[in-house]
C-alpha cells in the first residue's frame, strides 16, 4: 500500500532525530475525538466540522519541521512571481521568523528566573509587570500559598480550555490575575509583580512577556485595566515629553531613551544593540530568534490513516517496527464506534504482537498518522506510481519535478501548501528526493469561491444555490460558461441570477448565429488555410479578428489562466459575425472565411461549454469529436491590417483621424495628415515647427 512508504519514512525520521514522542496540550476535537494541529483550528473551530476545539493533555508523536524553519521562510523567496503573494504572505506570517534577545528576570524569592524572548530589549527599563501564560511551568509554585491562590486556580481552569487562536486575537478582552509573586528588572534591580494573562501562550517565546505598558498598547489596556503603573523610556524627539499618567495610549514610534539608566539619550534602534550587547557581557540574557511555527503534531486518535510503526514493550520499551515487516497494515474487521472513537485501541487483533527485539510480548501503537502527511509527498509518487521496490525512482523524480503548475485552493496556505515544502526538504536531505530538489511546486493557482450575497454559501445561512437546479434549468454549459466569465479564477465572485441568464443568452446567440449560417458552413478545423485568400474588406476583417481573438485567447488561458479575458474575445468575434454573416454568406470567398471563423469560436470554447461544442461541430460533419482536434494557431500574416486609422492632434489635441496604407513610409504618412482638410483648417494662421509620426498609431503636430 501506499502508506507502506509513509511508514518507511518514519524511520528515517527517527534515525535522524526527526520525530520525537511528548505530552503536551492539545487541540482536540470533541466531536472528531482527535487531536488536531494548529494549524487545522480555523476561528476556534475543528477545520473538518466546525465544533468548538478543546484542550487536552496527551502523549502524541511531533514531527520537527520547526527544524526547517529558516529555510521554509528563506526558499519564498524562490516562488516570488509563481505564487501569489497572498499564500507567500500567509506562511511567512505563520512562519514568523522574530528577531530579538532572551532576558532573564530573577525571582525575588531567588529560587529560580523567569526568561522572556522580546523583540524590544530597548523598553527593558519600562518593564512595570511581568505577564504568564497559565500554562507556564512556574505558575504553580508562584501562586501556592497565597492569598489569591484560589483565584488564580479558578483562572487557570477557565483559560485552558480557551482556543490557543482565539487568545491570539486582537479583539480579545485581556483579562488576567494577580499571582502575589514578584521578580527583579535584571538592569533596575526593582521589583516586578507577576500576573497570568489570557492572551500569552506557553508555547509561544518562553510563555512570559515583559510587560511595557507605556511602549505597548496590549500592555497599556491591561495596565489600565488592574491599575498598573507605566514608565516612559522611549520619548519622541522634538515633541512635548510623554507623561505616563495622562498618555492616551502607548507610544510605539521610535524616540529616545530616557529614565533608562546609562543608556539616555540613545537612538532606540541603537538602544536595542547597546542592550543586546550588555545583557550578553552580564550573562543576563542573549539575542535569540523565536518562531511562531511549531512542530507538527501528527498523532491522530483516527482509523483512517497510516499506523505509525512502531511498539511498546515492558522489557524494551519503545520500539521501531524493522523494515522487513513493513506495512503494518490497517485491520479490516473492526468494530466502529457511534461516539466516533477509533477502532483500533479496541482490536486486540491489531494492537498485541510481539516485540520485534526481545520477542516478548508488546503493544502496538494505535495512533495513526494524520491525513495530511498523505497529501504531502503523493505528487512524488505519480512520478512511479507502480514501484514496489521504492517510494520513488530517483531519474524519473528529475523528470518530473517540481511540479510545473499547482491548483488548489488557498485555505491550504498553511496546511497543505506548507507541509509539502517541508517534505520536500526532508525527503531530499534522506536521499528519498534529488540534491537541488527545494520546492515541489513552481506555480501555483488558487481558486476563489462562489459566494452568495457577499458570503460563503452554507445551509445554516440559506444562502446556498443548488448546482442540480442551475443545471436543470440552464443547461451545464451555461453554469460553466457563467463561473468562468464571472471573474478571474483566483478571485472569489457572487452568485448572480442576472449573470447566469447573460451567458444562457450568449449560448443562445451562438446556436442561433449557427442556425443562421449552417447551410452555408463546411467541416473545416479552426483556422482553415482556406480562408488566407480573403480579398474584400469584410472577410480580411473577419480574418484578421478571428487570429486576434486566437492569438488572445491562447495566450489568456494557456499563459494566465484569465478564463473570463478570453471569453469576452470570443464574444466580440461572434458579435462580428452576426455583423457579417450575411454579407459573408453572398460569396464563395466569404463562405470559406464564414466557416473557418465559427470552427475557431467552437474550438476556442469547447474547453469551456463542451456539450454546445460538441452538439454544433457533429451537426457540421465532422467525423472526430472536438476535444480531438488541435488547438487553433494564430498566424502573423493575418494580423497584417491594410490599412490602418491613425489620430492626428495638434499641440496635443485630437483633430482628426485618417486612414493610411499599413506599408505607408513616415514621410507619406506625415503628408496624409498634413493635407487632410479639418487639419488644413486648424493649422491656419499657424506655423508647423514639428510633426512627430508613430507608426500606425498617431500623428502629432506641433506649431505656434
């Protein structure tokens, strides 16, 4: 099986060190009954069902990809201009690469110190309250003991089942409480209170935060809140001196330094150095970088999934499954429950076997992998999807890879989208992937989606539209010919009735353009050489914009995925027949033009309403079908125009326009303009100091 492959990989990864075992807090799913990444808790919600996520202690399986961090962030880079900026964005901000220093703040009781990472060493003097996750491994010995330790208990309980992304938010009410502990400023020596604070996470930084309430505006709402005091330490040069008491809000531009000790007076940009460098010559802290990405938590209370390979044993402990047993295969006979736990902590079938070292008795582990370790490396197996000796041959990967164009829609930014770039490095560093192999997609495309009334569709809204009942009224070529004309495809767009009816309408005017026109039409491809003899005016029109409308339509959905561009090509040139047919329809000459130019609209469509297409290139007698026939190609010669309109202006100002033989020299061009009768009028009375001619566009005239 695939996943034969994916348990392959996990020893590899723990070999190298890249995965490891822990008990930490969890997202967990109450409804799902898993656990799930951070990535996976959308608004406080599960992604897959929307229930409300919870915290939860367990032991679960990590992968390192904090590891790869630097290079996740430092390879965007190379999909600048393949990727839309968006998606770049997304990661680098979930990346979130901080660059600052580590200070330690000693406990007054002098067992032990708090250590903060700040990207603000600079506010170090401003610091007037320290703030804890709950979750910090000191709270519980901070508050034991005393007055308030009830309160802080009863805190403690209510934050841990908040959502880690909601304690994040902006628009969060900051709430915290006292712990009736204190540490020391490391540089004042002055005593700092220590409070819990709903919005600090354990696993963010060191789960700490100095708190600078005159520099922070997170800081001063809290301060104000409890009655905290501020000290201004940065002030704006050339302004009024801040006064800490009547601030309205926290100064966060940069200034200069001030009540902070041998550094006043320093730029706060150079403040930040001069800190750095003392906190590290003191060994009271140093410069550090922080992540916001964390490792990948991959165990999954599912059945569905890859079973990780590996056993626990008494005598042996934990112990990887050899090669050569590889897969450990999922159980088919299982007995699923209706509470949507998994099966397999419930079939002794699956979870008793023997110890792959002492040969004693063992238990497998019953967490499975999570499903987007699946979707992370399967475009690397459709290189040498029938390899039963590899995951992968290594020529055909070189072939292959990376992919040329990716589409997918851009909720995956940080799931999927990350996660492949991180196995593709990994798999390149085990030797599984080609030296040089950085990224698994060159370009991307990620699609919008059809909202209804401004929003997402959903039934709890009743905003949603049947497809089904689109279909059965209008055909599925009109709904296809709607979603693509609406808007580009990267862009979201709103369900409109009004908009629908306009391409049921358009497809209207084609059948009936072919209607009108069939008994003067003949089977020829898109195009047709027969049609380069064009003579009149009108089928040299027709020509020549049945070449533009192929050369721009090839061009937007072969090079730019701009559906709704092309489109709008082909409307124009079917509007332009309508015009012409008739005249068309006279001649010989016209006919062929006729026909060569309804194939190209057929051809040019048929990817788009393929049904029509189809229906009106059979009626033609054609004996292939259409998606069988070639792609038209433009041809240079018949974007020659004879003859060209060129604008005159004089000083600038539109006065007149002429046509010009398309061969026209500058010189014969110029004397055209000059000798038509309204330029004549306008030049009276004036002399010509300068005539500017740009071919086949403009003429400009300049006098006084």
């Amino acid at each position: 099986p695939y996943y034969r492959w994916e348990q392959l990989f996990f020893l590899r990864w723990l070999e190298k060190g890249l995965v490891y075992r822990k008990k930490a807090s969890q997202n967990w799913c109450p409804h799902c009954n898993t656990v799930l990444a951070n990535e996976q808790v959308v608004d406080g919600l599960c992604w897959r069902c929307d229930t409300p996520v919870v915290q939860k202690e367990l032991t679960q399986w990590f992968l390192k990809i904090t590891d790869y961090a630097d290079e996740l962030l430092a390879d965007l880079s190379k999909l600048e201009g393949g990727w839309p900026d968006r998606v770049l964005s997304m990661q680098r901000n979930w990346i979130g690469k901080s660059v600052g220093a580590e200070i330690a703040f000693p406990l007054e009781s002098g067992e032990g110190e708090i250590k903060v990472f700040t990207t603000r060493p600079d506010t170090v003097f401003g610091v007037t309250f320290m703030t804890l996750a709950p979750e910090h491994p000191l709270v519980d010995s901070l508050i034991t003991g005393q007055p308030g330790e009830a309160e802080a208990r009863a805190f403690i309980e209510r934050i841990h089942n908040m959502d880690r992304i909601d304690r994040q938010s902006d628009s969060l009410e900051k709430e915290g409480v006292f712990t009736g502990s204190y540490c020391l400023n490391p540089f004042t020596g002055a005593r700092v209170p220590i409070w819990l604070g709903n919005f600090v996470l354990a696993e963010y930084g060191t789960g700490a935060v100095m708190a600078v309430p005159a520099h922070d505006q997170r800081d001063f709402e809290f301060s104000k809140k409890y009655g905290l005091s501020r000290i201004v330490v940065i002030q704006p040069e050339g302004e009024a001196p801040l006064d800490p008491d009547t601030m309205p809000e926290a100064y966060a531009a940069p200034g200069v330094l001030v009540n902070s000790g041998e550094f006043d007076g320093l730029p706060n940009e150079e403040a930040k150095k001069r800190i750095a460098d003392a906190l590290e010559a003191s060994g009271k802290g140093k410069r550090t970088t922080n992540w916001r990405l964390r490792d990948w938590n991959i165990s999954r209370q599912r059945y569905w999934g890859a079973p990780i390979p590996v056993v626990y044993c008494d005598t042996c402990g934990m112990v990887p499954v050899p090669e050569d047993q590889l897969p450990v295969r999922l159980p088919l006979d299982v007995q699923t429950h209706p509470d949507g736990k998994s099966p397999l902590p419930h079939t002794p079938e699956f979870y008793e076997c023997v110890c792959p070292k002492c040969g004693g008795a063992a238990r497998r582990e019953t967490d499975t992998m999570d499903t987007f370790v699946e979707s992370s490396w399967y475009f690397a197996r459709y290189t040498d999807a029938r390899n039963d000796k590899a995951p992968f041959d290594m020529e055909a990967l070189k072939y292959w890879l990376s992919v040329d164009q990716y589409i997918g829609g851009v909720e995956h930014a940080i799931l999927h989208l990350l996660y492949a770039r991180f196995f593709t490095k990994v798999l390149r560093d085990l030797g599984f992937f080609p030296k040089g192999l950085d990224e698994p997609f060159a370009n991307l495309l990620t699609q919008g989606m059809v909202l209804k009334d401004g929003s997402k569709m959903s039934k709890s809204k009743g905003n949603v539209v049947d497809p089904t009942e689109m279909i059965a009224k209008y055909g599925a070529d009109t709904v296809r010919l709607f979603c693509l004309f609406a808007a580009p495809p990267e862009r979201d767009f709103d369900w409109s009735d009004s908009g629908i009816e306009g391409a049921s309408r358009f497809l209207n005017r084609i059948w009936r353009l072919y209607a009108d026109t069939r008994d003067f039409l003949s089977p020829v491809s898109a195009c047709s050489s027969e049609a380069s003899d064009a003579t009149t005016p009108t089928a040299k029109e027709i020509r020549l914009k049945e070449h533009l409308t192929v050369k721009k339509a090839s061009e937007d959905i072969g090079n730019r995925y701009q559906f709704n561009t092309a489109i709008a090509a082909i409307m124009e040139l079917v509007n332009a027949l309508y015009l012409a047919k008739d005249e068309l329809a006279a001649t010989e000459e016209g006919r062929k033009v006729l026909s060569s130019a309804v194939a190209t609209v057929l051809t040019l469509l048929s990817p788009i309403t393929p049904h029509v297409c189809e229906e009106l290139w059979e009626d033609l007698g054609h004996a292939a079908t259409i998606d069988t026939q070639a792609w038209p190609t433009w041809k240079a010669d018949a974007l020659e125009r004879d003859v060209l309109t060129v604008v005159i202006q004089i000083n600038g100002k539109l006065r007149g326009k002429i046509d010009v033989p398309s061969s026209a020299s500058k010189e014969e061009v110029e004397k055209l303009a000059l000798a038509e009768q309204n330029i004549v009028r306008h030049l009276e009375g004036l002399t010509v100091r300068k005539v500017v001619v740009i071919p086949g566009k403009l003429v400009n005239v300049v006098a006084n």
